[in-house]
C-alpha cells in the first residue's frame, strides 16, 4: 500500500474529463506545474502516455479511454464513502445545487425556487446552466442535478417526472397593433416574426402548420433565447410564439402582453430529469420535491403595465 497513491486517480479523472493539463488543474485547485508533475507520475505507473498531443490540444490514448469509465466510477464512489454524513433538513444543508433549463424557465420558476431556497434552505446555492449538452453523463455525476424541460431520450436509467403540460402563445409588445382587437390568422401570417433558435435557424415546425393553413409567414429576425425575443417584441411590432408559462411570467415583467396564437399547436410535457443514485439524497428529495410544488402552484396573475392594453 505504501506506493498506492488513489489521488492519481483523481488527477486522472480530471484530466480525462478536460483534456487539458490547465483545466484539470483548475478543476482540482492545483498549479498547472503540479498538475503537470501529477500526469508524470500517472504515465510512470500506467506506462503509458495517458495524453498526447494534437495540433494546439491533447488527446486521450486508446488505454486511457478504456479505462475511463472505470476510473470515472472509482473516483465516484470512494467520494460518497468519504463524505461526510449529509444533514436531512432543509435548514442544515449547505450546497450548491445545479439546474439545467432553458431561459425561459427562469422568470417561471427561479426566482420563486430562489425564495423558497431562501425561506427553507438558506446554506443553498442555486447554480441556473444552460440547456445544450443534454447529456445523461452530467446527471450521473451531479454535474447537473436536476434538469428541467421538454427531456428526450435520456435512457432507462434516469428517471424523469412530469411537472405540467405547456400550450403555446403568441408574445407582441404592449404599444403594439397586435395587442388590440383579435388576432386571426391573416394578421398573425402578415405580422413581422421574430424567431427563437440557439443554433439561428430561421425555419421551425410552426411554418410547417402555417403551411398547412395556406399562409407563410416572414422571420425577420433570429434571436437565441426567449428572454431576448421577449425583449425584441417589446420594443417592435414582431410577435413571437412562446410557451405560455414563460409568456405569463414575462408579462408580469415586461411590456408585453400575451395573445392565444390562431392556429392549433400541440402542447409539450415538461418534466424534471435526475439520475437514480440521488434518490434518497436529502438535498436532491428537498429539490424535487420543490420543483414540483412550485409547478402545481397557481400562477399569479401578472403585474399591470402602462401603454396600450
């Protein structure tokens, strides 16, 4: 045991995960030349390079790839038998908890999560990251503790629960034409769209129903998050299609208003996706089980604005 050093394993880890001497180090609170020094010492007892370089980056060997599975776990577990005993109530815990959302359900649910965080939990930090990677691997290390959203196929192993189903709305600024007298088909068709897409598509299943009922319609501009086309309409005479959770929420903070869109869209599932070896985990139970009362809660009724209504 004396030449057994498992904090080479944790190096390892890291340095599999970022594939960077500099960014392991960082993740690991070391000095680039410790971390350096470290992956020595792993070559030295794997015998092998572990990483190499290509062009401006490094790059994991065929050993090292077969064995990062097994590390990653290794590392895992050895963490959880370490820890500490994890206090079971809301006011004794003291963590950082990772929520993966779209913008949208920010003005939704994060600021009332924030309160209740606040109220019930106050050693909680809530940390709000993007939607992009969905990845199980994420959820399988705590990386992400929670994902909120429309989930696609995470695999057997995640578990997922739905929070509520979400209809659609069209979003105009409140000085708009649009938010006065109904808006048929012909006026929304006509109307300037702004779109919502992180990867700038100007096209989106909405044109293909538009189509269907004869019209198309003109994006003129491309925006990549729900808060920015809220923004944009507010201050235009576009429209918007939102979910109308988030078409709610925003009303209540920005002067725009909301309009049943005139065509016959289909509702989305919203759940909370989190992996199994969290289950009995107090603070994840604590979580969830927010998450989900927030969700059933009534939604208030939006704050009045000035300008047209």
């Amino acid at each position: 045991m004396a030449d057994l050093d498992l904090n080479l394993l944790v190096a390892l880890d890291a340095l599999l995960r970022e594939g960077s001497v500099a960014r392991a180090a960082d993740r690991l609170g070391l000095s680039a030349p410790a971390m350096s020094r470290t992956l020595t010492r792993i070559r030295t007892a794997l015998g092998d390079p572990v990483l190499v370089r290509a062009g401006r980056g490094l790059v994991p060997t065929p050993r090292a790839l077969a064995l990062q599975e097994q590390v990653r776990a290794v590392v895992r577990e050895a963490t959880a038998l370490l820890a500490p005993g994890t206090p079971t109530a809301p006011e004794a815990l003291t963590r950082t908890l990772t929520l993966r959302v779209n913008d949208g359900v920010i003005p939704l649910l994060g600021t009332a999560l924030h309160q209740r965080a606040r109220a019930e939990a106050p050693g909680v930090t809530l940390r709000f990251v993007p939607e992009g990677a969905e990845d199980v691997e994420s959820l399988r290390d705590g990386e992400v503790d929670l994902d909120i959203g429309v989930q696609g196929a995470l695999g057997p192993e995640i578990r997922v629960q739905k929070l509520g189903e979400e209809s659609f709305m069209c979003l105009v600024g409140r000085a708009s034409p649009l938010a006065r007298g109904r808006l048929t088909l012909e006026r929304f068709a006509r109307a300037e769209h702004v779109g919502v897409s992180r990867r700038g598509k100007l096209r989106t299943p909405l044109d293909d129903v538009l189509e269907q009922h004869g019209h198309t319609r003109r994006v003129t501009a491309v925006v990549p998050n729900l808060l920015a086309a809220a923004a944009f309409v507010a201050e235009t005479e576009a429209v918007t299609v939102v979910n109308g959770g988030f078409a709610r929420a925003v009303a209540a903070l920005m002067p725009v208003k909301e309009r049943p869109v005139p065509l016959p869209l289909p509702r989305v599932t919203v759940a909370q996706a989190w992996h199994p070896r969290f289950d009995h985990d107090p603070a994840h139970v604590w979580l969830r089980r927010t998450v989900k009362a927030l969700c059933e809660a009534p939604v208030r009724p939006p704050k009045k604005h000035g300008g047209a209504t």
